[in-house]
C-alpha cells in the first residue's frame, strides 16, 4: 500500500492538516478541537465502518495522538480534550508508547489462519488432504473444509493444491513487525507488547483499516516557530522527491524557511562525519581482528534490536554519532541559542530523540507525512515555489544514507580510498526479520571481519513510516539526489 493514496492515507494527511490549523489559526482551543471530528467526518451515513459514529471516534482518537496525547482509556470516561493544555506548549518531548493501536478501529484479523476458497474443485486426488500430518481436511458437501482445532498452520496444503484454492489469511500488522511485538487481547484485537517493539513503524503502514498510529509533535513545533524562538531544520536525504516530482532541493529549503524556519541544514553533514569515523574504527578494530565485526549504528530500530534481541553485540555497535545527532550538534555549535527539529521518514527518531541524552541537541522531530500538514495547513504549494536558497551542504557518500546499503557502501568508498590496501567486507539487512538473520549468523561466528548495516525499514530509510512516495521512486529520487552533489566522499 505505499505510496498509494488511500483512504487511511487521507484520513492521516487531513489529521495532521487540522491540528496543524488549530496551531495556526484556533483562538478557543478546546471547542475548536471538539468540532474537528465533526468537521472530518461530516457526512451522515458511515463509508468505511458501521456507523459514522465509530468513524467520529476513531478520528478522535487520530486526533489526540497528533497533539502528542495518549489515547484515552476504553474503561473510564475521559474527555476528547483531556491533558489538551498539556500539548498547548511550544515544547513537548515524547511520551511512550509511542506506536499505539487504536481499539475501535482494529478489526480483529485473523493471526494465521488457513482456508478454504470457493475456488475449491473437489478433486478426486484431494491431495491437500493427503499431506495434511493432522488429518484437519475432510470432505464436506463435496469440499475441503479445514478444522481449524487440528490445523497447525504449516500450508503443506496450500503449497499442493493444484487450483490455489486454499488461501493463507495472517494478520498485516503482525507480518510486518519483525520482532514479534503484535500481540491480541481477550477480544482478538491487537496491541503492542512495548517491551518488544523498536518503534519502526511497519505495523502502522501495512494496516488496511489504520488502526495504529504514533504521536507528533507538530502543533508544539508549529508554537515554537510562533514563539519568535531560532528554530533550525535538518532534513534526512530521503526527503527527495517527496514533496512532488519537481520539487528541487532548492526549492524545499525555501519552503522550509517560509514556513518559518531560521536555515535549513542537511542531516548527511553528520552522515559524512559518521562514514569517516567507522571507516577508521573498521581499518583498526575489526580489519586487524581486535574486534570479530562492528555494526552501524544510524537507524535507531536496529540498534534496538540489537541490544534487546542480541545484547552480547552491545559492544559491537558503533560508537559513532548517528547522523542527525551529529549534524545536530553542529548547528548547536553554529548557533547555541537555536532549536533543532529533524525533518525525515522515521518513527523511531521520535524515540530516539527522547532519549536524555539527545534531547539537548533535537528538540522536535516530524516526518514527510506531517510536514506535508503543515505546508497544507499553511497554504504553501512546495511544488509552485520560487527557490530563493541553495542546498549544497553534503557529499554523495553521506546523501546516499537514506537507501539500504548506502550507508555501508560509504564506509566502504572511504576506505579504499585512504586505504587501498585493506581488505573490506560489508553485509547489509533490510526489514527486521532479515536484521535478526543477520545478527545470528554474526553472533555464532559467520560474519566475522565484517561491517554490518542493519536497516529497520525493507529499503532503507526511503521506507520509513512517515513517507510519502512509493519506494522505488523514493530510491531513484535519492539516487539523483545523489548525483548532484559537488563532491563523492568528504574530506578527513
């Protein structure tokens, strides 16, 4: 469903478009807040659910989650705008969970679940009953039919049907989460189980009914850009294309500062840095075998799984800035009285940047996907803009981070440049459950001498949850991005 248009996509972009007008333009907060489910769903007969009053309160719910605020508990009253003073600050850090599922618009889908389709033949050779271990498939009204107390859930059946009657129903959500953090509660909705979610994002874009969504930060961001306060962007490379096929760079970072951003800086400043000093560490720790491998560290969901999953690779993760606390700190040197907001596709920045010992560097972070409610919001058409800026901060090494394997291939570049003579070995995982392969192998061994880059999101960051585009023309976009660059690898 990436990149396409949905209704759940709609639904989100218009969320974030009127918590970022009431930012903007609400001079009584509270019952302008109570009038926006009215105003999103403002039709009389439900489309989508039920009723329109099950459509109301899931967008209430959206509603809350984009000023920052929890849900609301299922068992106790508690009003729409509860806590709402909290979030009417011009400066907010996030509160987990972070990625939270919404009760009333779950669907309760099956988890893995086995079935027969009426494109069923009733074959004499009922092979799919013939390689069934538990003798689960029987003959009914002259059928296969699946008992679904004996079935195991091993599709020998599936895979031998010679009609493709049998179909294979598991729950999105959870076949996106690569670390086994969907659970179901006693009514067979989801939920997260926090002490194993790394805040990836994945389940929140591959939900058909947009039952999970995280908090943001726009409208205390839209109150710090109103405060009159230095507020500084970084944008992560993958913003390429994002906001229109014509949109330039240039062209972006104008955009940024009409909304009211002081200057724009480009977060693979930090990544050119990072590529430096791991190749360094790579050329004397691992490639002389002080160290058996070493891990990047720039996408915060696999570094989590790592240390939860994989807590003897602790030491093997480099120690090195990521990208956006690096170029971060840079600005904050430029400029001490100034906040940063990071600008890019991720989730779990957000959980990155509420860690104690960030949150002095990145005061906010958004995604494409709100930023876009704030351009809206604001009446700025990105794609009809005069660009009045340039963006020529990084290199093609540190841009090309926001692509699987990019990251490696930088480190990479900069060794056989500075030295051409070691022998450089590079893995790359994308999606969870391939990182968790990955860190198996090295764990027993298999991937010694080794420079593993390890991203959350299957193609990188250009996948992230709060992006915009397909993932193919993200990557290309970035590819060109790339291309523009002035120089290949950064100096020392």
């Amino acid at each position: 469903m990436r990149g396409i248009d949905t209704q759940v996509r709609k639904v989100r972009r218009r969320v974030f478009k009127e918590i970022a007008n009431l930012a903007y333009n609400s001079t009584n907060l509270i019952d302008d807040m109570e009038a926006l489910p009215y105003e999103i769903i403002n039709y009389d007969d439900a489309v989508y659910r039920e009723s329109v009053y099950r459509e109301r309160a899931i967008v209430r719910e959206r509603l809350r989650l984009a000023m920052g605020l929890s849900l609301r508990p299922e068992d106790k009253p508690s009003h729409l705008t509860q806590g709402l003073e909290e979030s009417n600050v011009d400066e907010k850090y996030y509160e987990p969970p972070l990625m939270q599922v919404i009760p009333s618009a779950c669907n309760s889908c099956p988890i893995n679940q086995y079935s027969v389709s009426d494109k069923c033949m009733g074959c004499v050779a009922h092979p799919c009953r013939e390689v069934c271990p538990k003798g689960a498939i029987t003959m009914v009204n002259g059928k296969s039919y699946i008992d679904q107390e004996k079935c195991i859930k091993c599709g020998k059946c599936k895979a031998i049907c010679p009609y493709d009657a049998i179909s294979h129903q598991a729950r999105p959500c959870s076949a996106a989460c690569g670390v086994g953090a969907i659970k179901s509660d006693e009514r067979g909705r989801a939920y997260i189980d926090n002490d194993l979610c790394v805040s990836c994002g994945q389940c929140m874009v591959s939900c058909p009914f947009g039952a999970i969504a995280d908090k943001s930060q726009i409208f205390q961001l839209i109150r710090a850009l109103q405060s009159g306060r230095k507020i500084i962007a970084q944008v992560a490379p993958a913003f390429a294309g994002q906001f229109g096929p014509n949109v330039t760079a240039d062209m972006f970072k104008t955009a940024l500062k009409e909304l009211g951003f002081f200057d724009v800086y480009e977060t693979a400043i930090g990544a050119d840095l990072g590529c430096v000093a791991e190749a360094e560490h790579y050329v004397h720790e691992v490639a002389t075998g002080k160290q058996p491998f070493s891990l990047t560290s720039c996408c915060p969901s696999w570094s989590m799984l790592a240390k939860k999953f994989f807590p003897e690779t602790i030491d093997k993760i480099s120690n090195e800035l990521t990208p956006m606390v690096a170029t971060a700190r840079i600005i904050k040197e430029e400029h001490p009285d100034a906040d940063v907001v990071f600008i890019g596709p991720c989730a779990s920045k957000k959980l990155e940047a509420s860690r104690r010992t960030v949150r002095s560097d990145v005061a906010f972070v958004i995604t494409f996907e709100e930023l876009v409610g704030m351009f809206e919001a604001k009446g700025i058409l990105v794609d009809e803009i005069k660009a009045m800026d340039e963006m020529r901060d990084a290199t093609s090494a540190g841009r090309g981070y926001g692509v699987a394997g990019g990251v490696a291939e930088a480190i990479e570049k900069v060794i056989r440049k500075k030295y051409p003579d070691v022998e450089v070995m590079i893995e790359h995982a994308e999606s969870l459950a391939e990182c968790k392969k990955m860190l198996i192998l090295a764990k027993a061994g298999k991937k010694n001498g080794c420079l593993i880059e390890g991203m959350a999101c299957p193609g990188g960051c250009v996948a992230g949850a709060g992006t915009n585009l397909p993932i193919d023309k993200a990557k290309a976009e970035v590819c060109k991005f790339k291309m523009q660059a002035e120089k290949e690898l950064p100096d020392e």
